[in-house]
C-alpha cells in the first residue's frame, strides 16, 4: 500500500542475507507500555551505508507512543543521530536528532503508517545521503544526517509497542 504524498511508491525485502545480529524479544500481553521495552541493541561497529534494522511489532490498541533510537553511546543522554517517534496520540511520525543536548528541527512523515492494535515492520536502511524509513513494504520517509552514522553505538527501541524483534544486517 502506497503513502499519501509518495510520488513513487517502491517495494522493499529485507536482504536474504543472515543477520549479523537478531533478537526474538519474549510475548508479553500487547498492551501499552509492554514489559519487554526498552529494548537495547549494541552496535560497536558503528553504522555504515548498506546497513539494514528492522525492527517487528505490534501496536498495543491503547498505544499513545514509541520510539526508535540510533544512539551514539550508552550514557543517558547520548547523542541521538535519528530519534524516529510514531505518535498516535498525536497523529504524526517525527524524526529529528539529539545533539550536544539539544533536539535539532523536528522532520514529520506524511501520514501516520500504523494503527494501534496491528502488527508492524520498520526498516531503517543506512543510505549515501541518510536514513531511509521503510514501513510495511512502502518507503516512509528519507531523514538525511545530521550526526555522521559511523558514530551510532546502540539501537534502542522503547515506548507503547509489544517488540517482537530487532535485526541489524
């Protein structure tokens, strides 16, 4: 299904290929705020162009909202080189950064490509020029950097959604 506003819709698969890194995360009752998040992926490689995330899920039906993080280090408060935050309470999707401890220009979607109570498939493709958001099979949104990708550490996941998995390819 193609987003509102998307002049040419395309099609992605995730990569064959076996991921160097995938959590199955434990079923707990779909509700908001599930005890199996925040979520926390090491990446101590860093990000780089062809990297692949995806991240599956459910929506709880009382789902306000949740986040995706690409971190630049363990420490609360580290930079945020994306901050992808679904708010169905809000009606948006907003991207934007954490830098030197200060959110940058909010970036919004086109559209809102979740619903509570229904499962969901994000993929975040590392790109010459940014981070490409695929949700379902349809291309979301293009985030370009702002914080240099090779300096991502950690991928967090957290917020009103039921994780059922993390992968990085």
């Amino acid at each position: 299904m193609s987003q509102p506003g998307l002049p040419h819709p395309t099609s992605y698969e995730v990569p064959a290929a076996t991921p160097s890194s995938t959590i199955a995360c434990p079923r707990a009752p779909a509700m908001a705020g599930s005890s199996n998040v925040p979520h926390k992926t090491l990446l101590p490689e860093g990000i780089r162009v062809g990297t692949v995330m995806r991240i599956r899920g459910v929506v709880p039906n009382k789902a306000g909202r949740f986040y995706v993080n690409l971190l630049c280090g363990e420490a609360p408060g580290s930079e945020a080189a994306l901050h992808f935050n679904p708010r169905l309470d809000e009606s948006t999707v907003v991207f934007n950064t954490l830098e030197q401890g200060a959110w940058g220009r909010e970036e919004r979607g086109t559209g809102v490509p979740f619903q509570r109570g229904q499962p969901f498939d994000v993929i975040l493709i590392a790109t010459e020029e940014g981070f490409k958001a695929v949700v379902g099979d349809s291309e979301y949104h293009h985030f370009r950097y702002r914080i240099p990708p090779a300096r991502v550490r950690l991928l967090e996941v957290g917020g009103d959604l039921q994780l059922e998995s993390v992968s990085v390819f």
